[in-house]
C-alpha cells in the first residue's frame, strides 16, 4: 500500500480546546428577558445544532441561507418550550451570537507536529462539524500558514460521519482514500466515519480529556494515541 500522502485532523478537541471566557449560559439569558420556565426546557444549550450525520446540502450554498437556517432552528426550539412571539427575535439573536462566542486555545503538541508533517512533504487538513467560520477560526487559532486544506460541514452540507463530508474532503486532498489519515478525538465521527469511507483512522485519546469509561477496541485499519507528537515516530501508521 503506498504510503500516507496526507493528515487531516478534526477541529474541536484535537488541536483546540475551549478557554475562558465561556460562552454565556441559555438559561441565564433566558431568566434575563423573565423566561425562567421556558429555559428550564430549552435544556443544553448545545443540542440545538445539526444532529451528527445530518445531512443539509438544501441549506448550505451560501453564507446567508446557512445561517437563516441555523436561526430558524433556535426560532422553533424557542417556540416549542412557550417563548411568546414578540420576544423571539431577540431572544434568537443572543442565543445565536451566545452560542459563538467561544474562545479557543491550541493544544500544546500541535504546532509542532503540523509543522513537522508539512516538512515531510505531507498535505495537513482540518475536517470538522462546525459553524460556517471554520476557515476563519482556523486563522485567528494561528494554523492558517500551517493548514493546506479545510473542510467544514456548514460548508460541505453534512456533519460527520455523513459519507457527503468524507467526498468533499477527498475531493479537496485530491489523493485516494487509503493514502489519506483521519486524526480525532470523537469515535464516530473521526474514527469509524473515515475508515468506512476507505481513510486510515487514528483515534486522540488524550489522558487529561478522556470520559469516563473505556476508549472502545480498535477495528482493522485504526490506531490510538494519546498525544499528537506520536504521529511523527513512524510507529502509528508506516509512512507518517
């Protein structure tokens, strides 16, 4: 089999982390505006978005039409919980800037790496289910010289594991998927995703991340590691 010919990594939770400030908590912005009872069964604020594996091509072809979408969302799941319609536009504009407002900082074996697998000749990319400013958070991380190619679900029309999000990304790589190497931190999405669309998987089990519970037994064609510098030892998969 030839050798790896690219690395792609996930975003969030393989090369950053999320520092404070944090974003503002829903239920605090709802008890702002006197909606105590309907942010009791608005729930986490993080499982408003696209579902893993969703696919949204119909929304995706532009900036606009995305982020509509993404408002609507908030809008309906406002609407269910009793949020009166006067209050609605409001409430949606804070809850959509909330649930932005992330700060992020890299993990401390990241620069490192990207750089020394670029200098080895390897194409790096970042593939991730995030909002449409992938390219833009990639940049303002500082990765934005060190990244040949990104590929964001907002973008793509699916959130891992969809197969969509996998072809766009091989697309991008212009390489074979056996020549290609996933690098996540998430079973589904980084690990079991890529590997049935024909790349190599590497799962990042980092020590000081992990949940409790074991880390699941590895398939055929899948490594772990628990730091990003082990992708330079050649140990993991031959060719890296």
């Amino acid at each position: 089999m030839d050798g790896v010919g690219a690395v792609v990594f996930d975003f969030y939770g393989t090369l950053v982390r999320m520092v404070r400030p944090l974003p503002p908590d829903h239920r605090g912005i709802f008890a702002r505006r006197g909606l105590m009872a309907q942010g009791e069964l608005w729930g986490d604020q993080w499982s408003v978005g696209p579902r893993e594996g969703e696919e949204h091509t119909a929304y995706s072809a532009d900036e606009a039409t995305y982020t509509t979408w993404e408002r609507d969302r908030l809008r309906r799941r406002a609407r269910d919980c009793g949020v009166p319609q006067e209050a609605l536009d409001e409430l949606v504009d804070e809850l959509d800037r909330a649930m932005k407002a992330i700060s992020l900082e890299l993990f401390a074996d990241v620069r490192e790496v990207l750089a020394a697998l670029r200098h080895r000749g390897l194409l790096v990319g970042v593939c991730s289910n995030w909002f449409w400013n992938l390219e833009t958070c990639v940049e303002e991380v500082g990765l934005g010289g060190a990244v040949d190619v990104v590929v964001g679900s907002a973008r793509a029309g699916a959130r891992k594991p969809h197969p969509l999000i996998y072809r766009e990304l091989l697309d991008r790589c212009a390489l074979p998927p056996g020549r290609v190497l996933f690098v996540g931190d998430m079973w589904v999405p980084d690990v079991l995703g890529p590997l049935d669309a024909g790349m190599r998987a590497v799962h990042l089990y980092r020590p000081d991340r992990v949940v409790d519970g074991s880390a699941p037994p590895l398939p055929t064609g899948a490594a772990r590691i628990s730091g990003l510098t082990s992708l330079l030892t050649g140990a993991v998969v031959p060719g890296v």
